[in-house]
C-alpha cells in the first residue's frame, strides 16, 4: 500500500545525505517501525512521503496513486500525519474545536465529523478530554489528541513521528495499545519513526533500520529485545524494557 523507490535527498545547507537511495514496501494494515539514531534520516523520509518535503528523485506510490506535482495534494488528503513538536493541535482551543477545524479543512462535515470523533474516542481514550483546551492537557493526551484528530477523514497510511517523546510509562502503554487497536479494528497501516527502540519493539510487526540516510537492515519484530537490537544498530535510549 505504500511504495518508495530510490528515494534520494541532500539538503541545500548539509553536508550529510538526509535520504541515500531509499526503497521500501509498506503493506496494508501493517505497523512498522522506522527505527534509527539522531540524523539518521527519519523525518526526512516521513516527510517526502507526506509530500511536505520534495525528494531530488523518488518513486512514492500510495494506495495506487504515485506521488507527482499534479497527485501531491490528493495524498496528502489521503495521509493521517502527526509530526514531532507541539504543531499539530491549536493549544488555545478546545480539544473539539480542534477535531471541527482539522475536521473540515480535511473536508468533512459536522456530522461526519461527529461521527469519526465517537468512532475513535475509545480507542484513543479522549472521550473525557472534548472540552479541556489543549493547553491543559498532559503530553500524553496532546499525543492522543493529536492523533485523533489525524483519523477525522479516511486515511491511509497513517504517520507518526517520534509519538513516544516525553510519555511516561503508562502513556505509552495507552498508545502502544491504541495503536494496534486501530490495525486490528480498522485494517489501518502505521509508519512510526523514532529512536525509541523500547517503544517501537512493542508496539511493531516489523522493523526498518535507518542510518546516514541508508535502510542498514529490515527484520520482523519477533522474539529479539529492545537490547540487542540497540547493541547491534548502535542506537541508545534511556529506557530499559520492563
Ligand atoms: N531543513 C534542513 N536543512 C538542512 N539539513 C537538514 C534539514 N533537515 C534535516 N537536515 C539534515 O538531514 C539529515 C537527516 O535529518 P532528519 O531530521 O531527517 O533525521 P532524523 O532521523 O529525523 O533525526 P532526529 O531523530 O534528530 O529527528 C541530518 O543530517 C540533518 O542535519
């Protein structure tokens, strides 16, 4: 369902190949993990598929429909993405007032809006939160927020950039859980980039090892741990698996 092919990127002002020849292959209702250090090349990618960043040369094919200038916006439509940082909610306003906004700029209407709100409340246990103002809530619940307010229109693939930043343990096992509810319950494919190896081996089915802009390895999340996937790949976190 999701496609990239010699992906190549090299940023104006870098000396470092952000993307080096990038290939990879997503299936439908899959969750990987894009897994690599600081730098390694991780949002870089995330974003060319996004159509937020444009590639040098690439092949991004989604659902069927190959990224160009003339297909770009139709992706991006089809694309739930929740990036790193504190962009993708309107602190200021209410957790439903941000759901109608995203909502409707994804050209939904109210009652489908309402509609998708109740549909993923449960999974991504906001239902409590719909009139708390965003800049109340715990990093946590920003992060489920967020993401709830990514599934308003009907999407494929959806995007997570480093979704495990600053959660305390129980945040994360809500979102670990939330995330393969939503592959379970709605057939959703997940793409998750991070340097959070604790995180990913939990929640993935499959692993994509990023380093200098090169995929260094694929492997599926089967029986090895957090440890020796970061003694092999180099890659550290201050968690310890529980
Ligand atoms: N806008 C930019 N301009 C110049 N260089 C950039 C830009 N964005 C990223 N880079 C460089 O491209 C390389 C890959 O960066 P990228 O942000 O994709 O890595 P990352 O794996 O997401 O890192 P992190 O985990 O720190 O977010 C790095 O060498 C980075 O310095």
């Amino acid at each position: 369902m999701l496609t990239v092919k010699n992906l190549y990127k090299k940023y104006n002002k870098s000396k470092a190949i952000a993307s080096n020849n990038i290939s990879m292959d997503i299936n439908k209702g899959e969750i990987v993990g894009l897994l690599g250090p600081n730098g390694a090349g991780k949002t870089t990618l995330l974003k060319i598929i996004c159509g937020l960043t444009i590639p040098d040369s690439s092949e991004v094919i989604i659902s069927n429909i190959k990224m160009e200038d003339k297909t770009r916006l139709k992706i991006m439509e089809k694309i739930g993405v929740v990036l790193e940082g504190n962009k993708n909610l309107y602190w200021a306003i209410s957790v439903l007032d941000n759901y109608y906004y995203f909502g409707s700029i994804k050209g939904k209407t109210m009652g489908e809006i309402k509609k998708n709100i109740e549909k993923y409340e449960d999974i991504l246990k906001t239902k409590e939160l719909l009139i708390r103002k965003v800049n109340t809530l715990s990093m946590g619940q920003k992060q489920r927020v967020a993401i709830t307010a990514s599934l308003l229109h009907e999407l494929e693939p959806l995007i997570l950039d480093e979704p495990s930043n600053g959660l305390d343990i129980e945040s994360r096992i809500l979102l670990t859980n939330a995330i393969k509810t939503l592959r379970e319950e709605m057939k959703i494919t997940v793409l998750i980039a991070s340097h959070d190896t604790d995180f990913l081996r939990k929640t993935v089915d499959r692993f994509i090892i990023i380093n200098n802009g090169n995929i260094v390895d694929e492997f599926e999340n089967t029986n090895i741990t957090a440890e020796d996937i970061e003694n092999k790949y180099k890659i550290h976190t201050n968690l310890k698996e529980v």
